[in-house]
C-alpha cells in the first residue's frame, strides 16, 4: 500500500527506496524470491541516486543471497 501511496504522491528517493527495501524483505521473508530481487534492484538504483552507499551495499549484497537461493 504504501509504494502505491508513494508512486501516486512523489516521495523522495530516499523514501521510496526505504519503502521498497522493506518489501522485498517481506517478499523475500514470504519466498516471492523474484520480486524481492526486483525491488531490491529498484532500491539500488534509488539508494545509488541518492548517494546513499550503505544501501547500495544493502541491496547488492541481498540480490546475491537471493540469486543464489532462487
């Protein structure tokens, strides 16, 4: 609910890479292993827009793990 919020009302970067990065950890908790590595390449892409390097490490790091199981 709350990316659709966001895709409709302009978040920032940040906040719309902050709300993908908590589902794909919901996704990939349910094992919808896809889509939590597509929303965590959408997040690295945010998170790299925004300068923000602790999640670009975040979402690389959970994109391996999650290629790895898939």
């Amino acid at each position: 609910m709350v990316l659709e919020y966001y895709r409709g009302t302009p978040p920032t970067t940040l906040e719309m890479a902050n709300a993908l990065r908590v589902m794909a950890m919901a996704e990939a908790a349910a094992g919808e292993l896809d889509s939590a590595m597509t929303h965590w390449r959408e997040a690295r892409t945010l998170y790299h827009d925004a300068g923000i390097a602790d999640g670009v490490l975040e979402a690389d790091r959970h994109v391996a793990l999650l290629s790895t199981a898939a």
